[in-house]
C-alpha cells in the first residue's frame, strides 16, 4: 500500500515542482507605487508628528515618488528591514 502511494503522489509532487520552477517571480515596477503607497507603508512605524512632515514633504515636493522614499528613509530605523528594503527601491524611481 505505501508503495502505491509513492507511485501516485511522486508524479504529483514533480508536476507542482515544475510548475513553481516556471513560474517568474513578481517584480518591482516603478509604476505600482507613488506617494500614497510609501505612506502606506511607514505611517504604522512613524509617530503623528512625523506623519505630518511626511505629509507636507509631499506637498512641497509635489508628490515625487523618489522624494517621498528619500524623506521615508530619514526614519530607517523605525522600520523592518523589508520596508526599508522596498523604500530604497522606489527611491530610484
């Protein structure tokens, strides 16, 4: 009986393997994000004051994506390593 289980669930196992194998992991796209999704993402970490600044940086430099990531990570080390991770990306935008 257990062999006839390892006949059947071996090919299943393959097929699920390979078809993650094929599949291309998500990329980052500039276009996916802007000012409101950096906020987003480091409003949780900041304090209401901070969120205020962010908030009139945004007005001052008129919602540019790489501006909102560069004031972003003046606070770095309020947040996770993914975050910071994610902001440096859009930071190039």
């Amino acid at each position: 009986m257990y062999t006839k289980f390892l006949k059947l669930s071996i090919p299943g196992i393959l097929a699920i393997g390979l078809s993650c194998a094929h599949t291309k992991p998500q990329s980052f796209q500039c276009s996916d994000h802007d000012w409101q999704s950096v906020e987003d993402l480091v409003f949780p970490y900041l304090d209401p004051d901070m969120q205020t600044a962010m908030v009139m940086q945004a007005q001052s430099s008129e919602y540019e994506i790489h501006a909102a990531a560069d004031f972003a990570l003046t606070f770095e080390d309020s947040y996770p390593d993914s975050v910071v991770g994610l902001l440096k990306k859009i930071e190039r935008c």
